[in-house]
C-alpha cells in the first residue's frame, strides 16, 4: 500500500520498564531449573505501571523527539491486548496526559501484537488523506502469561510511540507497507479469561511464519527490493528463533537483524514488540538507511513497513531517552516478587 | 470581655475501650467534670472530636452528647480542627463564656479511634492532611512528619536516636498517671529497634490512637469562688494556622501556626516563655515535640533535641513536657487529646499531680497542633 | 466512588498545570484562587464589566503554568505501614520535591529503591498509577518521580 502523500516518523519514542525477571527463575520454579531458555530474562512492568502509562511515556519521548505541538495531533490511538480498561479507552488517557485534548480521535484497537503496527497503518491513511496533520500511533502491552505456561517465560512489558506526519518532516519515511491477514486462531483469549490460549506448535508454521514471510516478501516484490537493499530488518520476536528464522529465511543476515532484537533482553512485549526494536534501530540509524519492518499478531496478521532515514534523523535521536538506556536500566526480580507485582495470587 | 476559670475537670482512661461507646466516653468524662465542679445544669456545650463520621459513622456530637450526657435542650455543637479539636472546642467555649452570653459551659473532648482497624485509622487521620495533594498520594500523617523528621535530620546533623528523650520522658512519666494508656518505661535501646511505620517515624516516634474523653466546666472567674476554691484561671487562648499542606509552608521546618499561636498567647497573659513552669505539647510525634518547644521560644531552631537530651524537658528540668505521658503515652485520642492536656494543666496548678507534681507549678500552657501543624490552639492557665 | 472529584484534578495530575500569578509572578502548583504569595485574586472576577465599560485597572491576568516536572528530592521517606488503599504498595517512598521552578510538591518516588534515595537527587515527573478504586471502579492516575534518566 502507498498512500497519495508521502508520510513519515517525525519522532518515536520507546519505554521498557525496570524490573527484570530471568527466564532461569520461572524455569526454577516450574521445571526444576532444568531445560532451555528461549530468552535471557523479560521486562516486569511495577505495581503501578500498565499499558497507559507505558504509552504516556512513549509518547512523551516521540513528542519530544517530533518538537511539535501537541495540540495539532489528530488521533491518539493505542494498539495493545492489555488496555486497563475494557470499555473506556486507553487513549483519552494517553492524550490527555500529552495535551492532545479535545480535537482528537482517540480510540483503542486490538490484534494481538499486531495491535500497534495497525495503528501504525491507520495513522499513515489519516494523514495521508489530509484529515490530521499529525496521528500519534502507539503500541504497548502488560500481558500476562499463565504460571508455568511456555509463554511465561516470555511474556514482558513495554511500548513504543511514533508520530506519524508529513514526510517533509520526517526523520524516516515509508516507501510502502502490507498487510497480510486471515482467520487464523494460534492464540487468543476469551472474555473474563485471565490467560491466553495458544495452539503450541501451531503458532509456528501456520501462523507466525506464514504471515510474517509472506509481508516480508510480498512488499519487497512490491517495492522491487531484496533484503541487501536494507541496512536493518526488525521482526516481531515472541523469542529468541523465530526472528532470527524469519530473517534468514527472507535472505537477510545476523547483523542486519541484531539492533533490533530485543527479544532476549526484555521479553517479547506483545504490541510494542517490532516497534520497540524498530526504535532502537532509529537510535543508531543514519540518513539514507532503509529500514524493514515486519510485526506479527496472532489472529492472525502481519504488517510490513519498508522506511527510508532521512537527514532529520540526527538532530532528534537524543532528545529522548534510547531505547538502550531503558534496557540497561534493570533491577533484577524472583519469581515470587514477579507474582506480586504481577497479581497472579488475586484469585477471582 | 470576662476572665474565665476552669472548676471542674474530668477525664475517662485512655486505651482501647472495646465495651465503651463514643457518647458513652463523653458522658462519662462530663459527669465527671459536672460532679467535681458542683454543678447540675450548664448552658452550653462543646464537643471537640475529628473523625466521628469516618470512623464511628455519627456526626451531629453536640446534640447527641448533650442528649446522653443529661444536657438535653441546651446549645451545643461539635467543633473540630484535626488533632486540635479538643483545644478549638474549649477556645469556642472560652469565648461564650468571656463573650459574656454564656455563665456555665462544659467543654468535652472525645475520641474513638479503635472501631476501625489500624489501615483505616491511618487512612482516617490522613483526612486532616491535604486530602488532594497528599493523601492521595499515599500519605499518611506519620509519614508527614517523617518528611519533616529527615529534612531536620539532615540540616541540623541530629540522628534518629537523638529523639528518644522525647519518648523516654512521656513514658516515665505515664507511670504515675492512672488514666495513662502505657504505663510501663521505654529504653533507648528498644526507641532505637523499634520497627519502622514511615522512616524515620519508627513505632516509638508515634503516639498510640486510642479511645478517651476529657471534659472542663467553664465559668466566669469572678463567680469561681461559688463553686470551687480550686478554680484555675484561662489568662489566654489563641488560635492560628498555616498552610494544611506541607509543601505549601515557606518553612516546613517550622511550626508557624505554634509559633504564632503562642506570640499571641503569650501577649494576651502578658508573659514570656521563661515564666511557663509546664508545657504539654502536642507530642503526637517525637520531631513535633522538638519542633515545638523550637516554635513556642524554648530552644533556638534545631535544638530542641538537645534540650530533651539535656533532660530540661523532665519534671524537674526547665521546661517539663508530658508530665502526665503526653500524647505518646497517655495515648492520643485525636479529639479529645486538647482537653487532656488542659484537665492535666490543671492537675498540676491545683497540686493534684501525686508523683508527677511539678513543684512550684504556677503558669502551665497547653498548645494542641492540627494535621502536620496547620492549626495551633495554646491555652495559658494560671493557678 | 470519586469520579468527579478525581476527574477534576486531571490537569494537575497529569501535567502539572499549575499557574503564574497576575500580579507578582510566582508560580505556583496547584493553582488557586487567591495568589499565596501576594493575595492576588487569581480567579476571573464575577461581576464582569457592563456593555463599554472598561474593565477595572490592573486586572492583571493569571496565566497556566505547565511545569518540567524536573527537580530534586527535599525530603522522603518510605513507608511501611500504609493508609486503607495504599497497603498493596508497601513499601513505596514518598518524597518532598522541589520543582526546577520553584515550588515543593508531595509525590511518590518510583522506579528507586529506598536506599538509593538521596537528599538532592535530581528526579523527573513519570506518571503512574496512583491507586484502581477497587476491581470495578476508576484507575487514578498521576505523578511520580524517579530518578532522572536524561540530564
């Protein structure tokens, strides 16, 4: 998809929360420390951070990055599958801590982790379309796994923001997106269920790696690029291989792929997983990089972005904090202190 | 304006009184009082008390005490302003009766603190902080004065163990007062271990919430003599406040509203702060206690703790505090706390302290403070 | 349950919208009626001029202030024993903090252990959860401070 007006980030902002849970810890408790790890350790959003306040500070970051008003932002809208509330959106929330209010849209949306690159494609129709000058597109999650569950070694917390804007000020802007969808059930979770279902080993092929390759290929036939033409590749990362999988298998290499994955480091954070990576790659990035971006959401769907860096790049990248910083920034928790901050002894 | 004398005091114990209700207590301490002044009928009443509402689920203290104290029919009202509900309740009655409207007024303080658990107490006396700007944030009183406590810590070199005096003092004390909620000594050691409930506000930083009544008779004191010859006389009352919220003093280490309270109170008796022979001070918190013999001319800013460590604050010292244990250990009471103070004035000035006599005792001032220090109510009694 | 109320501090949790008096510039957080530091009124009069009337001389006008939410820690302390509400937090340290502006404002540290917490260290606003009203009331939010990530 290419929109009549060219459109870009004209600044992005990421947060990691603090906390640190080792996947050795969850594997202590449940397996008796034995068996592999599929990452290091995940990031534990604190007793009083959750979706909105992790898309309060993303969003403080890219605004502070983008240097624009915000009151000139068109639509505040948050992608995630942990909104704090079911009815009432997560977005009044986030727009009115930033000075948004009251010409704004603000609704929440869903799709699993693809909730926030959604978003992200949304923005870019309303602003190409000439409706807002600005839409700020915001990915972030708190999900929760079940205890003892494979996912809860992974399952972490964080966000990502972009301000989505004219390309004219732009510090990256898109050549081109795709979405590739179908009604594909690998994981999703039911009203009043405190934990997710997931198919297992159907979340492989038929899910994850169908969706994700098929963007990936289909918007670079598209463009008319190969995988050398990119300086970077991000992918959604529910751990540590199928990324690296995906990347391989659409021709790109090791290091193409290492800025972005974070996976390792702090879990995979649900909606912010490939924009969280896709800022940190921004961090570093230099003018002219091409920069492909692929989110996966069970359900199930992929988005694929193909951004090109521009000049604005370096005047913006450290008027917020990088996404490395709040990476180092760890305080490392057992599972018992897990439990609490992630409330899974109140039973309903 | 009229002097006004004090003829008849009561007070009920303080402690955790299970069997016993709000009305109850404040009867029983007015009866007492009513009994030892000789009176059966007065004109008024006055209700000190915060937190009835929150915490006994009954507002409306003045009528309900008039009515279950015998008092049925008269003026009565219940006054409040934090921790100086009591004092304010017996400044309204000073004026009635100073005013020259009102012969014969029973001031009654009364608290009731244990029907709730502790959280909600806690939660309860938070209500006489900035409800918007601090409670909401988590604040608890005591935490309050631990902000105060570490700031002071900080500017004046002064560690936590330095405040012990404080408690140590209220503590001995309390073993000579009947009507006292502890009445067992507490070391340096065991001030020095105890747990913490905000740092540095430890356990024995904090005076107990408990249950409790305390009432005075007011009358002209021309007409004292009639009733009493143990009449002690109310030379001043002087009330005033300052910013509710910590963060809105232009001081936060100083209790202004204290001071100011007590520049006023020392004018209208036309005394300076060395002729006080007793001070019972709000010691709701050990840095209180400092803080306030700091704002009423007692020590120089930032030594009030040595005073306490120079033992000047004991029975025999310069400035005796807490003589009967104070609110650390006579217990706190919240509404009822100023008129404790006060029936403990005036113990000493008519020499009724048994053990715990101050000798000589002939000017006697009692200064109950609101939340963390926004209202200061100080009474001088002369014997 | 306090929606309204809540609802109403919005700007003040939020954003630290406080205001810069008319009359003798002091800034100020919270806002208020009456200037504390000059007794200014702060508040639009409520008799308004008549149709060409001039308005009264000197009507200086108060302004909103957004504060950096960056400053440093005056006071703290960490609590243990908690007021109904706050219990599930325990131990959280609440903190004094003087606004780069000027002005204390009372607030929750975040994100800082209790003894890493110094007199003088320099913070920033996050804004966080501040308390949920029980399982199916609102989820207040507000500030915090923790310590600075950026210069």
């Amino acid at each position: 998809m290419k929109p009549s007006r060219d459109v870009g980030i004209v600044g992005y902002g990421a947060y990691v929360p603090r906390y640190r849970l080792p996947a050795s810890e969850v594997a202590r408790v449940w397996r008796g420390g034995r068996g592999p790890l599929p990452i290091e350790e995940k990031a534990v959003p604190g007793l009083d951070e959750d979706t909105a306040t992790i898309s309060i500070e993303a969003a403080r970051n890219a605004l502070a990055r983008a240097g624009i008003d915000p009151q000139l932002i068109g639509a505040v809208w948050v992608g995630s599958e942990s909104h704090p509330y079911a009815v009432k959106p997560t977005g009044t929330i986030v727009a009115e801590a930033i000075g948004a209010t009251p010409e704004v849209l603000a609704a929440d949306w869903e799709f699993a982790c693809k909730a926030g690159t959604e978003v992200v494609q949304a923005a870019i129709g309303l602003v190409a379309s000439g409706m807002a000058r600005y839409a700020l597109a915001i990915g972030a999650d708190t999900a929760q796994g079940r205890p003892g569950d494979a996912l809860e070694y992974t399952v972490g917390a964080g966000g990502a923001a972009y301000i989505i804007g004219p390309r004219e000020e732009s510090l990256a802007y898109f050549e081109g997106t795709y979405s590739y969808v179908t009604d594909t059930p690998d994981f999703f979770r039911r009203p009043c269920q405190r934990y997710p279902t997931h198919g297992g080993r159907f979340t492989g092929e038929p899910a994850y790696f169908r969706h994700t390759l098929a963007a990936g290929r289909n918007l670079m036939e598209m463009l008319g690029l190969r995988a050398e033409d990119y300086a970077y590749a991000v992918f959604h990362q529910p751990n540590a291989k199928f990324p690296v999988r995906a990347a391989k298998e659409l021709g790109f290499t090791r290091e193409q792929i290492e800025v972005g994955l974070l996976v390792s480091e702090i879990g995979n954070t649900y909606a912010g997983s490939s924009l969280l990576g896709l800022t940190a790659i921004l961090d570093v990035a230099k003018p002219g990089e091409r920069i492909l971006l692929v989110s996966y959401g069970s359900g199930a769907g992929s988005d694929a972005f193909s951004l090109v860096v521009t000049d604005l790049i370096e005047e913006r990248q450290a008027r917020a904090p990088f996404t490395r910083d709040y990476i180092a920034r760890r305080k490392e928790i057992d599972y018992a202190t897990y439990v609490r901050y992630r409330q899974k002894l109140h039973i309903q | 304006m009229r002097e006004v004398a004090i003829i008849g005091i009561g007070q009920t114990k303080v402690g955790e009184h299970w069997e016993k209700s709000l009305r109850q207590l404040a009867a029983e301490a007015i009866r007492v009082a009513m009994h030892d002044a000789g009176i059966e009928r007065a004109d008024a009443l006055y209700v000190g008390n915060a937190l009835s509402g929150e915490i006994a689920h009954q507002e409306h203290l003045g009528a309900l005490v008039a009515d279950f104290a015998g008092l049925k029919g008269i003026e009565a009202v219940k006054v409040e302003a934090g921790g100086a509900s009591g004092a304010a309740a017996l400044r309204v009655g000073y004026l009635a009766v100073a005013s020259g409207l009102n012969d014969v007024v029973v001031v009654c303080g009364v608290g009731k603190m244990t029907d709730r658990i502790e959280a909600m107490r806690t939660a309860a006396l938070a209500l006489t902080l900035d409800g918007d700007y601090e409670a909401a944030h988590g604040l608890s009183l005591a935490a309050v004065w631990a902000l105060i406590m570490r700031r002071y810590m900080h500017e004046y070199g002064v560690k936590h163990e330095d405040f012990a005096p404080f408690t140590m003092n209220a503590h001995s004390n309390a073993m000579g007062n009947p009507y006292a909620m502890f009445r067992r000594p507490i070391s340096a050691e065991a001030f020095a271990r105890a747990p913490m409930i905000a740092d540095p506000i430890g356990l024995l930083d904090m005076a107990p919430l408990a249950d409790g009544a305390a009432a005075v008779v007011l009358c002209p004191a021309r007409q004292g003599r009639e009733f009493t010859d143990k009449a002690v006389e109310i030379v001043a009352s002087a009330a005033a406040t300052d910013a509710v919220a910590l963060h809105d003093r232009e001081d936060p280490l100083f209790l202004r509203a204290a001071h100011l309270s007590a520049q006023r109170a020392y004018q209208l008796a036309g005394v300076k702060a060395e002729e006080i022979d007793i001070f019972e001070l709000h010691d709701e918190s050990t840095i209180a206690a400092a803080l306030s013999l700091e704002a009423c001319g007692f020590a120089e800013r930032g030594q009030g703790v040595r005073l306490a460590q120079e033992g000047k604050i004991a029975l025999n010292g310069r400035i005796p505090i807490s003589t009967m244990g104070g609110l650390k250990a006579r217990g706190n009471p919240v509404g009822a706390t100023g008129l404790y103070q006060v029936v403990e004035v005036v113990q000493q000035l008519r020499g009724e302290a048994g053990v715990n006599q101050v000798k000589g005792a002939r000017l006697g001032m009692a200064q109950s403070l609101g939340g963390s220090g926004a209202t200061a109510i100080t009474h001088i009694l002369a014997a | 349950m306090s929606i309204a109320h809540n609802w109403r501090l919005r700007n003040q949790r939020y954003r630290l919208v406080g205001e810069v008096c008319g009359n003798c510039g002091a800034k100020l957080f919270p806002p208020r009626d009456v200037c504390p530091a000059c007794g200014h009124s702060m508040a639009t009069p409520s008799l308004t001029p008549m149709q060409g009337e001039n308005p009264p001389e000197g009507t200086n006008q108060t302004t909103a202030y957004v504060f950096s939410g960056r400053g440093e820690v005056y006071s703290y302390s960490t609590v243990y024993q908690a007021p109904e509400g706050y219990g599930e937090f325990v131990p959280y340290t609440v903190a004094l903090v003087k606004l780069e502006e000027g002005p204390l404002v009372t607030a929750q540290l975040a994100d800082v252990d209790p003894d890493e917490v110094r007199i003088g260290m320099p913070v920033e606003m996050v804004t966080r959860k501040l308390k949920e009203e029980g399982k199916d009331g609102i989820i207040v939010y507000g500030y915090k401070f923790r310590p600075r990530l950026k210069a």
